[in-house]
C-alpha cells in the first residue's frame, strides 16, 4: 500500500483509500460507505484518543504523518512526493514539505474527504 493511500485509510476509509490507489492525481470522488468524512473533525479525534500529543498536524506533514503512526523519515516523504507528482528537488526543504500537505489535503478532498479551507492554506 501506498504511503498516500495509507493516511487516506485512516482518515477517509479503506473503500476511498483503495479507489485512490489506481487514482492519485484524479479526481475520483471516491467517498467512503457513510458518504464525505470530515478531515479536520477526524484528525481531531485521532489526535484527542492519542491524549493530545504536542503535533502540529494542521500545517505540518511530519507530524500529520506521527498523528498517524507513521514515519516521517525524509524517505518516506520523498516516497509520498513522488507518489503525488512533485516535481522539485526532494530534499526535506521547507518547499516540498508545504506542497505535500497541500496535496495530500488536496487528494483527501478529490476522494471523499471534506476538507476546510483552514487544511489547505
């Protein structure tokens, strides 16, 4: 499984998820069995059930990817550019971690996610 599909599991659901492996990119507009899931509510709870922990998941990718037991290792984040098209250099720069919360908030949002407007910029 993808590292994108594998935060989209945990936010959207696995049906979304598995429709977004083979639609990176596209607008798949694949919500989940219980319809659109909101992100942000569900990032919130996540974050509340781990008691709380000092991340910064609303702006930053690392600790978007530690909210969700995932490693944020400049490997994995380079896997996850190239997953979601970057073009730029894939070298942990500021840059490229902006543009990859922004796409995955970005992707969230074309596969069934509802996503405000406070995650995208």
């Amino acid at each position: 499984m993808s590292i994108f599909s594998t935060i989209q599991a945990q936010i959207v659901g696995a049906n979304a998820a598995a429709a977004a492996a083979t639609t990176v990119g596209l607008a798949a507009g694949a919500a989940g069995a219980a319809g659109p899931v909101d992100v942000e509510q569900k990032l919130a709870e996540i974050h509340k059930a781990k008691g709380s922990p000092n991340l910064n998941w609303r702006t930053s990718i690392a600790d978007l990817m530690r909210l969700l037991d995932l490693d944020p290792s400049l490997d994995n984040r380079k896997e996850l550019a190239t997953e979601l098209g970057y073009t730029g250099a894939k070298d942990g720069s500021a840059e490229m971690n902006i543009w990859l919360y922004k796409q995955v908030m970005a992707e969230l949002e074309k596969n069934g996610g509802i996503v405000p407007a406070s995650l995208k910029d």
